[in-house]
C-alpha cells in the first residue's frame, strides 16, 4: 500500500471517506467507520456491487458469478476488490440508513479459546475470551486468525452483544477444512488467537413491528442465534418465525432451548425441517428443504407486507429463499442475509 491518497465519494448518500493506492475501497469504508453494503470481502458473494460514476479504478481477482461480464462492461465494480487510481464517485446500489447510522470501526481484538464443544457430529461450539470487549450487533460476523496455523476465516458470533469479551461461534466442521477441522483436537483451550471486526450487514433491525423471519440451515443457526437472544433481551414483542434446515434427525441440535424459548416468548414457533429424515428419525414434522416449508407456511399464516426477514447459510441455501421470500410479499429492503462462501485458497 502506498501513502498516495485518493478521495471516495459514495452517491446518493453523499458521503466522503479517503482511500490510500493499493487499499480497497471496502477496507478504506472499514477502516474510517463508514458502513456500505457488504458480505465476504473476497469478491465471492456480490453484496457489495455498486456501480462506478467517475474515476480510475483497478479490479482485483473476483468470482464472475459475483460480477458477470456484463455487468462489468456497464461499469459496475465490487468494492471489495476495488483499487482506487484517482478520486472516484461510487453509486451505491444497496444501502439503508440504519446501515449507516449503526457503523462500527473495524479493529482487531487479541483473545484465547476458552472451550470447544460438539454440537453434533460435525458442529462445533467454539468459545473465545477477548482481552477487550468487541462492540457488534446481533448477526455480525469477524474474522478468526490462529497465527500458529497461519490461518484465517470469517464466523459469526452465535452469542448476543451483551457478552461482548465472551464469544460464542457456532462452526461446522469439514474434513480437510484448513480452520474447522482443528476443532478436533488441534486447537486447545489457552490457545491465543485473533478477532478482526465486526464486518457484516445482517444484523438485527430494531424497534420495528410486524413478523421477524429467521432462515437458516447448518451453522447458519449461528447469527440466527445472536439475533433470536438479542431480539428477546430487547423485550420487543414481535411474531418470530425461526426456520431451519437440517439433512436429518442427528444434524439438529438446541433442540431443549428452543422447546424453553417457545413456552417463554408470546408468539414464537421453532420449525425444523428435515430434507433427507431417516427411517429411524420417527420424523413427524416439516419434510423437504427448507425454501419449501418456508413457501408453505407464509402461505399458510399470510403475510401483510410489514416483515423482517434473516438469513444464513450456505449459499445454495439463500438462493433458493430469496425469491420465496419476494414472492410471499417480503420488500427486497427488509430481506437481510449472509451467504457463508467458502475462503478463496
Ligand atoms: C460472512 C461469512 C460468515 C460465516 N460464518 C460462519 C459461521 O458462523 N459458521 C461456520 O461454520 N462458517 C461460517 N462461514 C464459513 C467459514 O468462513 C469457512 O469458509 C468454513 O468454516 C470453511 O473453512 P475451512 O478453513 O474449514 O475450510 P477450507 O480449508 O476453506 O475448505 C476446505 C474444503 O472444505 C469444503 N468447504 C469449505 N467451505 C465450504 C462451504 N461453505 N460449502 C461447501 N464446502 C465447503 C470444500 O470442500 C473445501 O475444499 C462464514 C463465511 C462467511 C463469508
Ligand atoms: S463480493 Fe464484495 S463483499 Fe462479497
């Protein structure tokens, strides 16, 4: 990075903010406080696309997916992967106000692992001591570095913002992943490790009425899980509807606290959904994915319009519910979602 500074100007918010050559625009906005539309930072997810007025601009390496050729050849940009070569002007294609009045400067937080605890065969409850406390809201997400392993990855914290040197994230485990197979064994209570954040825009609206919608499937639950405690610390009273997707009996899990939750909260239902029930599951709920039963109970219950909707997971998962929450009378404004992209390696 060099000290050439180039100016930002974000329309239609108006807003100003200065980028160093060879910084992305993303982290110049993380670094100044200034919170714009985003969700893996690794050109992967094409959350934070906007669309470049003026200036020169270099793009690094990026998903088409994220940005296709065509999009591209109309001057559209991923702010995640770009270089700033002049002052630019930036359109911004998403962003709400509450996304910029609730900035929260970027920082990084020294902690160590205070527990490891299987959820089910393959998730993992991984606890973190912070030597100093983290501000977030409820859905956010921040970057684990292990320095030992050299390794870092994005995870969302499970636990609410009222224990913020006490984190909770709630991972699942693949074979040869490079961070979540040392759940097993490789990383020990008392190793030290790094927090970098709080990134993410799926966080908790508040104060607002109507049905909160919470999606998810696998560790997914985890945001999810932050927003539900957040939402009943609040003491807001709102219908919530809390959908999960799971492939059979074995992957579910929190199975007594939600059962708890639903005989405290006034208008609250757990609905697990399994996609591939065994025999043996005895399975008398929701079958099917969950985009599916999330289609199908809208329809039962109805909707007014007046809803929040929350969700995370796999992105194949978040696809699929996207256009059944449009279709069910969700406003595109009101969805919020976090799709958990695989690392660029
Ligand atoms: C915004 C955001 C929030 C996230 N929050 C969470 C969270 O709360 N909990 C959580 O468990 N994860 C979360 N993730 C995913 C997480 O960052 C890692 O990508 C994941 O844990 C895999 O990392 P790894 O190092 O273990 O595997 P890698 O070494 O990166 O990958 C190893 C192999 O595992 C498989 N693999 C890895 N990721 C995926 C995937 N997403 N889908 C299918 N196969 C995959 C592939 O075969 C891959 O080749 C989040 C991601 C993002 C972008
Ligand atoms: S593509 Fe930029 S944040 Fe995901």
């Amino acid at each position: 990075m060099s000290d050439k500074i180039h100016r930002v100007r974000f329309e239609p918010v108006g807003v100003e903010m200065d980028v160093f050559e060879g910084e992305t625009v993303l982290d110049a906005a993380f670094r100044q406080g200034i919170s714009v539309m985003h969700g893996c930072k690794e050109g992967q997810c094409s959350s934070c696309k906007s669309v470049l007025v003026e200036g020169d601009i270099e793009l690094l390496k990026y998903s088409t997916f994220a940005l296709p050729d065509y999009q591209k050849e109309t001057d559209h940009i991923l702010l995640c992967r770009t270089l700033a070569y002049s002052d630019i002007t930036v359109e911004l294609l998403n962003y709400d106000e509450d996304l910029m009045r609730r900035s929260i400067a970027v920082k990084e937080y020294d902690g160590v692992v205070t527990g490891v605890t299987p959820l089910t065969h393959d998730i993992r409850l991984l606890e973190i001591a912070l030597d100093n406390p983290l501000r977030f809201w409820a859905g956010q997400y921040v970057d684990l570095t292990i320095p030992d392993a050299n390794i870092t990855r994005s995870y969302s914290m499970a636990n609410p913002p009222s224990s913020p040197t006490r984190l909770q994230f709630i991972i699942k485990k693949y074979p040869d992943g490079a961070f979540s197979a040392l759940l097993d064994g490789a990383l020990q209570v008392g190793q030290r490790l790094k927090a970098k954040g709080p990134y993410g825009t799926c966080f908790r609206r508040e104060e607002r009425t109507g049905p909160m919608l919470l999606i998810g499937g696998g560790s997914g639950m985890s945001p999810l899980w932050s927003i539900l405690h957040d939402h009943v610390e609040s003491g807001e009273n709102r219908p919530v509807r809390f959908f999960y997707g799971a492939r059979t009996r074995r992957d579910l899990f929190y199975l007594e606290a939600f059962a708890a939750l639903t005989a405290k909260l006034p208008d609250f239902r757990f609905i697990p959904a399994l996609s591939h029930a065994e025999p043996d599951d005895e399975w008398t709920a929701e079958i099917g994915f969950i985009h599916d039963v999330v289609a199908r109970t809208l329809r039962a219950e109805g909707l007014d319009g007046n809803v929040d909707a929350y969700s995370c997971g796999p992105p194949p998962m978040i696809d699929a519910v996207l256009p059944i929450l449009q279709i069910s009378g969700v406003e595109p404004e009101r969805i919020y979602f976090d799709k958990f992209t695989p690392a660029v390696r």
